[in-house]
C-alpha cells in the first residue's frame, strides 16, 4: 500500500479563478492529455528557472504558416536558446514574405479538403492549409540562386555558415520592403546557429545543385561553394560540450516540436561525443520535452520518446523521470500558449525586479534568475571557433583511444 507521501492527490482551480496562463496549465490540466501538457510547461519552466541552455527542433512548415512571427521568434528573442536544428525547406520558405513581387503577403489561406486538381490549374502550391502562388517559389529560387552567387559564398563553409549569412541576406531584403524580420534574419542577428541535418532535402540546397550543374556545363565560370559537413556536425557537438562543461549550469534542456531528421540531429552530440570520440563524462540532455503527432506505437524515429533516448545515453539517466515528457499532439495547437505563460513569467519576474531589487527577488524566488538572463543570448556562432578549438584538443589529449578505434578484423 503506498504510503501518503508517495501519493500525488488531485487539487484542482476553477478556471475563472486563475489569473495567469501558469496558473491555468498549474491547476486546471489535472488529468489525460492534459496532464501530459502540464508536465510539459512545468518541465520547461524548471529548466528556464535554473539558467539551462535550450536546444531547438523544429520539424514542419513554420516559415509558411507564419509561426516563426507568432511564437518562435519570440522564444528565440529571450535569451534561453543555444542553437535551432531545423530543415534547408524552413530556411527557403523564410524567404517568401520579403520578395519585390510579393511584399503585400505571399501566403494565404486554402481548404484541406478543397479540389486540388484546381489549384493546380490556377498555379496555387498547398501545404496543408496554406498556399501560394507557384511564381513564390520560381521568384525565390532566383533570389536563392542569386545569392549563392555571390563572393562571399564561393568557399567551403558550414551549413550554420551558410544560413548565417543567409540571414544577413533576408534581413537586407526584408528592411528594403518593409517586412517583419524572419526567421533566419533575428538567429543572425542573434547569432543562434541553424543546424539541417538533411541539407540535400531543400531547395536550398537545389538552387547550389542549379549552379553547379551550370558550372560543370561551361555556362558560368565558377561556382566553389560548397558545404563542409563534418565541420558543421564537429560544430554541434562543440556546443553540447559548452553547454556539458564551459557553461556555468553544466546541462543542457532541449524542445522538440516535430520529430524526423532535426530530432535526431539535436539528439546526436552525445553518442557523437562519448561513443564515437571516446570522450569521457559526456552526458545527454538533463530535459527533453518533445510535441509530435506520431504515436509510440508506429515505429518510428519521430514517435520514440526520451525514456528511450535514454537507452542510448543522449538523455540523462538520472533524473529522465523527472525532468521528461513527450505529448502527443500538432505543435502549432499549443506552442502558442506554452511560450506565452513562459514570457508572462518573465513579465511578472521584471516586475517584481522594478520594484523590490534583483537580490530581493532572486532569493525569494529563484527562478527568476534564470528567466532573466540576458536578452542578448548565447551568440554561440560568435564563439564556434574558440568552442571547435577546444574540442579539438579534447580530441588531440584523446589520441591513444581514438588510434586504438580505427582497428578492426575486416573482411578480405
């Protein structure tokens, strides 16, 4: 019989006696799906409350739909985040809403279940329930094309080299039109580094594959961009060393909205770090919380949940039962409110700063702290090359281990 501290007894709030979101999804999500939320939001404010880095996926259509502007640059803007794994389509269709042809809105709204062989017809490209006229995409390839043309880009780079500086060219073009700043446009300016663990997936990337092919026809003289991907997975794996022993919480948080390649490739440092290098007292994620739609039942890379990352070292064994969760549901549903009681707290804990002290309000409530850490963020992208040195050498004081990996009784 379980003993009455052991036992968590329902106490619930009447829904008009909250008078914030962190009191809604606090007291009145006691039970099913609902609980599952709660966790979730109480799992990130722990984590937000002791200073925790946070790491980013994002799967899905969030430059098309709008979401990036709702409530994704919003999160990014406060300071919490490290770096954003993501995919090359995210980054292309960033672009659309800062187009000379379509500054006025690209992007408007269709059925799900409307004629699609119509759409076809008028030229009208859907996803999901949004759509644009097939000219968006002709007109931002030519300006992807364009500016993968352009000097700066005839080297060999990373992929977060890449979006840096594709970000630079969105911010350029959206302050000429008039258009909010994208999604690419505030990571550089808040030089948060974009991770796509699938780069040849996009149209990014198809645009560099145009002007190749073009080079290699004699059409134009030279192309030389080119991606450098071991440097751009070495560069992740120097983050989660940063977050692991240079940072001062040593442990890092990770959200992930949607599951596929940028799940994994946010998942990746540990085994890359401890298995692969050989490296010692590497440790996975001390939070995961995760959104996706697949259920556990289906197999599927997007579907597995932190207990079983567990498995594989890339979520702390230790504390996984306390400080993960996995919600299955459409991330756009939620995220919206999720990450508005996060900023309210931040609003409440300004406050209380203004008028009683940060050292009066740090000690009566300490998660204060963590929530008001700088705005400015990380700029990690800043810092890749003093991070990548470090764990060069880390490499380098690991030589008889590595050495020793490289031998095998292969086959004849």
């Amino acid at each position: 019989m379980p003993t009455e501290t052991r036992r968590r007894y329902v106490h619930v709030r009447r829904v008009d006696e909250c008078d914030t979101l962190d009191e809604l999804f606090t007291h009145c999500l006691p039970a099913f799906g609902g609980a599952f939320l709660r966790r979730i939001y109480q799992i990130m404010d722990r984590a937000i409350g002791m200073g925790c880095p946070l790491t980013l996926s994002v799967s899905g259509p969030v430059t098309v739909s709008g979401q990036h502007h709702t409530w994704l640059t919003p999160l990014l803007e406060t300071g919490w985040v490290a770096y954003l794994s993501t995919t090359d389509a995210v980054c292309y269709h960033d672009g659309h809403r800062s187009l000379d042809a379509y500054k006025s809105g690209p992007i408007h709204e269709v059925p799900i279940f409307g004629d699609d062989g119509a759409l076809r017809d008028e030229g009208t490209i859907r996803v999901t329930d949004m759509a644009f006229d097939e000219g968006v995409l002709l007109h931002q390839d030519r300006f992807v094309s364009a500016v993968l043309a352009r000097p700066e880009f005839q080297r060999k780079m990373t992929g977060t080299e890449l979006r840096y500086l594709l970000g630079k060219c969105y911010a350029a073009q959206e302050e000429r039109n008039g258009i909010a700043p994208g999604l690419l446009a505030a990571c550089h300016r808040l030089a948060i580094p974009v991770f796509v663990g699938a780069p040849g997936d996009g149209s990014v990337f198809l645009n560099s594959m145009k002007l190749w092919a073009m080079q290699q026809a004699g059409l134009i003289p030279e192309y030389r961009f080119d991606l450098d991907l071991h440097a751009e997975v070495f560069e992740a794996c120097a983050y989660h060393r940063w977050g692991l022993f240079d940072n001062p919480v040593h442990a890092l948080a990770t959200v992930i909205l949607g599951g596929g390649v940028p799940k994994n490739y946010n998942l990746q440092p540990e085994p890359a770090l401890g298995q692969v290098l050989g490296l010692p007292n590497v440790r996975g994620y001390q939070f995961d919380v995760q959104i996706v739609t697949a259920p556990v039942t289906d197999g599927s890379l997007s579907s597995c949940p932190p207990a079983e990352a567990v498995t594989w070292g890339k979520v702390d064994k230790d504390t996984y039962l306390q400080t993960t969760e996995s919600l299955q549901s459409d991330y756009s549903i939620v995220m919206p409110f999720l990450i508005k009681a996060l900023l309210d707290n931040r609003k409440r804990y300004e406050r209380m700063v203004e008028a009683e002290g940060a050292e009066a309000v740090f000690a009566s409530e300490p998660k204060a702290r963590g929530y008001l850490r700088p705005r400015a963020g990380y700029r990690l992208f800043e810092g890749r090359g003093a991070l990548v040195g470090r764990l060069i050498e880390d490499v380098r004081q690991n030589r008889e281990w590595l050495l020793e990996s490289l031998a095998y009784p292969l086959a004849p």
